[in-house]
C-alpha cells in the first residue's frame, strides 16, 4: 500500500508542480529552514547536493510595542523609531545570484477608551503578522540570507524622459516633460547603491548624465548603519539595551525549500 502525505503551505502560494512530483516521488526531501533575530543568516548546502527555495513565511520586526500620541512612562517607542520598521528587506545571494525582496510592513492604528476617566487615546503598532511569499531560487552553494530596516533612499538625479520605442507617448513618461525621479541612492554617504532608471544604460543614452560609481538596475539597500540597510537588532539596541530580548520585536523567516541529493541537471537547448 502506498502511503501519501500532504504538506500544508500558505494559500498565497503553491509548491512548483515538478518539485511536487519530485519531493512525492522520493528525488527530494522537502525541508524547512528558520532563522531570526540577526541579521546575517546561511542556509548550508551539502556538498553533491542543491536546494530549490520555493517560498518563505517573514514575520517582520518591530512587533511588541506600542507608541501612543501623547508622550507617557509607558510608551516605549517614538513616531520616528516605528518608522524604521516600515520598509524590511531580505536578500538571497547563492554565490552567482543575488535576490532582494523589499517589504513594506503596515502600521496599525488602535483608538481606546479608558474605563476609569473614559478619556480617549490612540496608538500605533507595527503589524508583525507573518508575509508569505512564493520565490524559485536553486543553488548549489550555501545561500546567504540578509535581513535589515531601510529607513532612508536618497534622490539624487531627476530628468526628462524622450519618446523613444521603449518610452512611447501618452503610454509612459515619454515625452511628458515631467522631471521624472532616475537615480535614488541607497546605503552610505560614500559609496551608496545607486538606483538607475529607466535603466543604467538609458540613463546615458537619455542625456541624464554619466553613470556614478556603483549603478544597479534594481532597487534594495546595502549595509550601513546611519543611511542603508541597518541590522534590525543594532537600531533596537541604540533604543534601549534590553530591547533585542524581547522576542515579539525580532524579525522570524522560515524558508520553505526541497533538497536533492544530486547535482543540478544540465540544461540542454
């Protein structure tokens, strides 16, 4: 008689169909792998072996407290501190490829009465309910996993778009004359990320001038504690010491991947 088993997933996404086949059929091993709290996490990739990673359950940070509109001895954050934890990234790089996903976390806002005076108040909180997200990223080597806050992403270059194949009028920003945002920096002051749009090499082609130091077609933030992607227990630790202890305001990630005891298949044309 032949057994089956089930894995459970969120409903937002689904395991790919051969990886199903696959992990049912005993080529693969469906695992998962949980990290937290820092911000430097690897996934280890036994040798003769590869990983499919086809999805991830991302609980952000900043959950646990509450900042409410009036300053009192029981607020325990400000406006300005939740803020950091309204933008989250978490990165992949397998040694050939690198994957950046960029959240935005919601803050959630809570009106209360209080029994004794029936005095009104409000507070705000970051919604730390876990994100799922389907993704398909292979690898033979160990995988890197990065997690941080973004709290900064500098303009740097605005310019006007021309009507080109590719920028058409009246469908994009072709021709419309608007100043249209194509650079943003991410990261430190002196060697930051820049962000290059419509595309770096369009950047120059479009006259918006020579492309800078470290020019990148994507959007995410590289380390740096003042300005780029900042460690989400180094920003609670500059609040108060004992903040990183308090498990409700670290960030959790549970990679969902299968694992093959083999090398990854030549792809033939």
């Amino acid at each position: 008689m032949v057994g089956l088993f089930y894995i459970y997933l969120p409903m937002s996404w689904q395991i790919p169909t051969q990886v199903e086949q696959d992990i049912i059929a005993g080529k693969a091993k469906y695992q998962t792998f949980q990290t937290g709290n820092g911000g430097q996490s690897i996934l280890q990739v036994p040798p003769n072996s590869f990983v499919v990673i086809f999805g991830y359950d991302f609980s952000p940070a900043g959950g646990g407290w509450r900042v409410a509109d009036t300053a009192t001895a029981q607020n325990q954050l400000t406006p300005s501190d939740l803020r950091f934890f309204e933008t989250q990234q978490i990165s992949f790089y397998t040694g050939t490829d690198f994957f950046p996903f960029i959240h935005h976390v919601n803050t959630e806002h809570s009106v209360f009465r209080s029994d004794a005076s029936l005095a009104t108040g409000e507070y705000y909180t970051i919604d730390s309910t876990p994100i799922a997200r389907q993704v398909y990223i292979t690898s033979t080597n160990d995988v890197t996993i990065t997690h941080g806050l973004i709290q900064t992403a500098t303009p740097a270059t605005t310019g006007a778009i021309p009507v080109t194949s590719r920028t058409p009028g009246f469908l994009t920003y072709g021709g419309s004359g608007q100043l249209i945002q194509a650079q943003t920096n991410y990261g430190p002051g002196a060697t930051p990320l820049q962000f290059m749009q419509p595309s770096p090499k369009d950047f120059q082609d479009f006259g918006l001038g020579l492309l800078p130091g470290n020019p990148d077609n994507q959007a995410f933030a590289t380390p740096d504690a003042t300005n780029g992607l900042i460690e989400a227990n180094v920003h609670l630790a500059s609040i108060a010491a004992d903040f990183p202890r308090n498990a409700a305001t670290n960030y959790y990630l549970c990679l969902h991947y299968a694992i093959y005891s083999k090398t990854i298949p030549e792809q033939r044309g």
